[in-house]
C-alpha cells in the first residue's frame, strides 16, 4: 500500500471504493446515532496517514468530531467488532503509545517492526 491517501495538505481523497464503503458503513447506522456516527466516521477517515493508518487518539478524535470520549470509544469498538476498521500494531511518540488501525478495504494487514512496514 504505497499509495497516497491524502492531497498533501492534510486531507484525505475520497476515492470511489472508500465513498463505497463509507457509504456502506453509514447505511448501517441507526436514526438516532446517524449524525454522531457519521462524523466520527468521517474524521477517522480524514485522519488517515499517507499510508493508510489511522492512529489518532480517542480524546482528539472525540474533540475534532464534537462527541465525547466515551462515545468515540464505543464506536471504534463496534467498527472493529463489524470488521470494518482493523488492529494492525501500535505506534509510540512523545505523547505516549496509539494503537494503529487501518479501514479493511484498505488492505488491513498488521504491521511490525520499528517501522511498522506490513507483515509479509
């Protein structure tokens, strides 16, 4: 996956497979959460890095979609149980250790090593 997911300006495209399945994600959530939901969708989706990992934190991710932590918790955890966003390893910076996660239409392989290259 060497592909550029993001225009260079921090922003992630929108190719035709991920609006595919966003939509497909979207389309499963009920009434009552749908707003919630699709923006912490969305913003996992433009916290996506250039390789395709997302390893931004609940309480950032919780303050750019405008929920609280508890919420985005419970929604990663349900994209994970569903399969659509995958554990692929864990990434360490001055701010402490992230757990790096990968939407699974977008090859979601773990990764190791120092540089977190995927598994072969």
């Amino acid at each position: 996956m060497a592909a550029d997911y993001t225009d260079g300006g921090g922003w992630a495209k929108l190719d035709a497979t991920s609006a595919d399945e966003l939509a497909a994600i979207i389309s499963t959530f009920t009434p009552r959460y749908l707003e919630k939901h699709t923006r912490i969708l969305l913003m996992l989706f433009q916290s996506m890095n250039s390789d395709g990992t997302i390893s931004v934190g609940y309480r950032t991710l919780a303050e750019r979609a405008g929920v609280t932590k508890k919420a985005v918790e419970r929604f990663v955890k349900k994209l994970e149980d569903s399969g659509d966003l995958v554990v692929v390893g864990e990434r360490k910076n001055s701010s402490g250790r992230f757990t790096v996660r990968r939407f699974a239409w977008m090859g979601g392989v773990p990764l190791e090593g120092d540089t977190l290259s995927p598994k072969r």
